[in-house]
C-alpha cells in the first residue's frame, strides 16, 4: 500500500518499503530510493479526514519556525500520506535529555501568548483535537481537552454516571488544584516514543498536536508515560531552567487527564488509562 501511494503522489523512485513500528495510530514504512537516501512514510488504511496531514505538516513547521525545536523535513503532503526525512534514533544518555531540556525551556518561555487554543482544530492521532480559542487556561483545558471526550463511545462505555459527574466536579475545580500559568506553543503529543534524534545529534519531535496550552501539558507526557531512566535529568534541567518550585512534579499526574481520556476514546485497551481516571477523580465522589 504504502509503495502503490508513493508511486501515486509522483515519488518513483523508491525501490524498497520496510515496514515500521513508530507510532500507534498510523502505518507506517521506511522508504529507500534509488539513490540510497530514505523517507519515512505513513498513511491510513481507512481515510480518515482530508486535512489530517496537512495539519501535521503544519505543526511539524510551527513547532520549527516558532517554537526553535528540531523536526523532520516534510518532502511530500497529501490527502492520504506524509512522507519525512528520517530521524535517527535517540542516544540513551542522560546529555541528550538534558538538550531536548534547554530545547522545550526555550520554546516554552519564547511563545508565551494570552490565548490558549489554535487558529483552527487539529488532531491527536486519528482524533479531532478541539482548538476554539479561549482567554481562560482552565476552562480550556476543562472543556476542550478533557470533557471533549465525554461523548465518544468508548468513554462512555468505561465510566459509569458517576465517573462522569466526579471527572464534572473535579474540573470545576481545576483553578484549586493547579497554579495559573501562561499558554505558550506547546507540541500537545511529546512522549519519549516522539522523541528522536538529527543526524548532528540534536533532538527532534515527531507527531504533533500542537497548541497554545500551559508548558506543564508537555512535560506531563513525558513524565507520565514510560520513559526510560536517563530522562530524569531532563526534568531537573528544565526545573532550573523555567523556576519550577519544589514539588512541581506532583502536579503532572493531573495534567496528563487530558491523554488518558483520549487513549481511552481512541483504544479498547487504553494501557491503565481508565483506572488512572478513576484515581483522579476518586476525591470529587459524592457521599
């Protein structure tokens, strides 16, 4: 499928396609041309919205142009296919997290904004990401990055009625719980599985969903799901680097609500992402 498309959009020189396990949601290959160089290709099996690609692609140059951070080289965009330069993979050294640490401390505190949102709706995956603009960081994130998810089927077959009116409760209680904080460009997707590596040995990111949301979105992902051990530094590092107070890290668990109840919507098996919700919101149960 993935050679038939290139050959399509008018890439034909490829002769060969390795397939490829990065990412979840897409298909994706390993593209070598006849000159030696390689693409890295992904597509749906299924369509799943015109302007999908066209809005990784834009992302991908956000996050480049605004944000400073390292990105793949979009070659080609397409209603059905993304085709990227490729990265290289990661070093498993606690240096390289310290770099990828300057790198999201200098996107965060050179983009701030008073308006959480996107010029328009993007996606997370295979799923709509809503992105109406909003001056208030709490209602945003309330309305468009947890409840959203309320309606899709499959969260609606996980929690029960009075999940919901916890998960209710526990929004309405977001100023409480977290500090008010500043929207800033964020990637709105960055766990350790989007990060990787330029040839010169600098990080890069793959796969965003990108907004003007809090910072502390993005360091939720990566501190909430799995990471490998050396990562630790990065959060010491961007902690010095943006004035974290002590303690900040508690705080994420909640933050990551927004990426549970999306792999919840998203998957049957949504990796513990139902009984995390549960925990959250445990405390907001009435009695």
């Amino acid at each position: 499928m993935l050679l038939q498309r290139l050959h399509s959009a008018g890439i034909d020189d490829i002769v060969a396609v390795e397939p490829s396990t990065e990412g979840m949601a897409a298909v994706a290959g390993l593209a070598t041309r006849r000159s030696g160089a390689r693409l890295f290709v992904k597509t749906f099996v299924q369509p799943v919205a015109d302007d999908l690609f066209a809005h990784e692609a834009e992302g991908l140059q956000a996050l480049r142009q605004l944000g400073g951070l390292a990105t793949p080289d979009v070659v080609y965009v397409g209603l059905n296919m993304l085709v990227l330069s490729v990265l290289q993979p990661r070093p498993q050294t606690p240096e390289f997290w310290e770099r990828l640490a300057h790198a999201l401390a200098r996107m965060h505190t050179s983009t701030v904004s008073t308006r959480y949102g996107w010029e328009h709706d993007n996606w997370l995956g295979s799923s709509r990401q809503h992105n109406g603009w909003d001056d208030d960081g709490f209602r945003f994130f309330a309305e468009k990055r947890v409840l959203r998810w309320l309606s899709e089927p499959r969260v609606q077959a996980k929690l029960d009625a009075s999940d919901r009116r916890a998960l209710e409760r526990l929004c309405q209680r977001l100023p409480e719980l977290l500090p008010a904080q500043p929207a800033c460009l964020t990637h709105g997707d960055l766990w350790s599985q989007n990060v990787l590596m330029t040839a010169d040995g600098e990080p890069a990111v793959i796969d965003p969903a990108v907004s003007y949301m809090w910072a502390e979105v993005d360091l939720s992902h990566l501190w909430c799901s799995p990471h490998p051990a050396e990562a630790r530094r990065l959060f010491d590092v961007y902690a010095e680097l943006t004035g974290r107070e002590s303690g900040w890290l508690d705080r994420l668990p909640l933050l990551h609500l927004r990426q549970h109840m999306a792999l919840m919507a998203m998957y049957d098996y949504d990796w513990g992402s139902t009984e995390a919700v549960r925990a959250l919101v445990a405390p907001f149960r009435t009695r």
